[in-house]
C-alpha cells in the first residue's frame, strides 16, 4: 500500500517568515494529494489539494509543489501569522473508485509561530 | 459550514460497554465514508472504508468484530465499538467526499474524543 512521509515534525519560525512542509509518497499510482490543517481537539480542514497533472498551485499565502518523478510534494506557507500555528497532514491518494478518496496520510508537522 | 456532521463529539464508558459513533453527510448523499483514528500527538489511521448497502470494508490489524460499520442510508454511517477497552480510547474521525469521483476534497466530521475507563 501507499506510505507517505512527512517532514519536518515541528517546524518554529518566526511571524512573518515563511514555513516549508516536505512529504515522500511511495505508490507512483496516487494522484491526488491534499493538506490538511489540524487545530488542537478539533477536525482536519482542508487548506489546498493539487492533483497530479499540474505541478504547482497557490491560494495566497499557501501554495503546494509536486514533482511526480521524486514522487514529493511540499507545502509553502509564506509570511506566516500567528494563527497559521497548527499541526499540518499531508496525504495521498490513488484511484479508488468512483465514490471517493481513501487518503493515506503523512505524521504530521506541527508548526508554531512566534509572535 | 461543515459538510460532515458526527456525534457525539465525546463521551465516556466504562470497560466492556459498547459505544455508537454516527456520522452523517449534510445536504449531500455519500456512498462511500471512511472512518479514522487518531491517537495524541498522531496521524489519521484509515480503520474502515463503509459503503452503502454493503459490507464495509476494514484496513488490516482492523478487527471488524469489534468495530462494527453500518452504513445503512446514504447520509448516514455508524460505527460502534464493542466491548471497550481503556486501549480503545482514541479520537475517532469520519470522512466523506462531496462529489462522486476520485480526486474530490474529503470532508472530515467533527470528531468523537472516546475515553474508556
């Protein structure tokens, strides 16, 4: 089955500078690979995605790389805010169907920005 | 607003009672929810993909006895755990997707933080 590893841990920074998340994923197959920001006690929501027939995509102040031969994907959070402190999932997925994704996710990192 | 409507977000019960965790699609149908697990400081563990109208289907290590998956409409799945045990205790997370189709986003419920004494 898939694996997908996820790096750093924890990540500090500093308020305004900026916050890379790395993830390997092993099954060539999967094409879909979403972020997930995670607040303490509460549900994973979902912050971008990027499928694999594009290579980049941005959402202000986050975007999401993807390079299908290294099979990585990483997430950018620039000038980073205080609220952006949470812990973050990436995941991947591979075709499963017609109903829907089955996400394997990566462990996590939990970023924390000092004010 | 949430897509994904799950209930209770906590309870408590002692060892070797059961619980039922229900997780329902709002405004939208889902024949297919997947159920997670979460221990602290963790990753979402895949236990079960439930599908309407048929069997769920369980990630391996999973025992299907214990978790028991309905999904008996298309807005709604049910988990129950039986027979907890204190090793049970975890934050259970369900999960649907919006539009038919891989590749479309996945909504998580809000959660069930289950606590067995």
């Amino acid at each position: 089955g898939e694996n997908v590893e996820q790096h750093p841990s924890t990540l500090s920074v500093q308020e305004g500078d900026s916050a890379v998340i790395k993830c390997t994923y092993s099954d060539s197959a999967s094409n879909y690979f979403p972020w997930y920001k995670q607040e303490l006690g509460k549900r994973p929501q979902l912050i971008i995605d990027i499928r694999s027939n594009v290579g980049e995509k941005k959402d202000q102040r986050i975007a999401v790389t993807l390079n299908k031969t290294a099979k990585h994907f990483s997430l950018h959070i620039t000038e980073t805010q205080p609220e952006d402190s949470a812990v973050y999932f990436c995941a991947a997925s591979w075709p499963f169907g017609a109903a829907g994704n089955k996400l394997t996710f990566g462990g996590g990192t939990r970023v924390l920005v000092k004010p | 607003g949430a897509v994904v409507s799950q209930h209770p977000s906590w309870v408590i019960c002692k060892s070797g009672t059961s619980v039922k965790i229900e997780c329902r699609s709002l405004d939208f149908q889902a024949t297919t929810m997947f159920w997670y697990r979460q221990f602290p400081k963790q990753s979402l563990m895949l236990m079960a993909t439930s599908n309407e109208g048929s069997k769920a289907t369980y990630e391996q290590g999973v025992e299907k006895d214990k978790f028991l998956i309905n999904h008996a409409s298309l807005t709604l799945s049910t988990l129950t755990v039986t027979s907890a045990h204190p090793e049970d205790s975890s934050f259970y997370i369900c999960s649907a997707g919006r539009e038919l189709g891989y590749n479309s986003p996945l909504h998580f419920g809000n959660g069930t933080r289950l606590t067995v004494t």
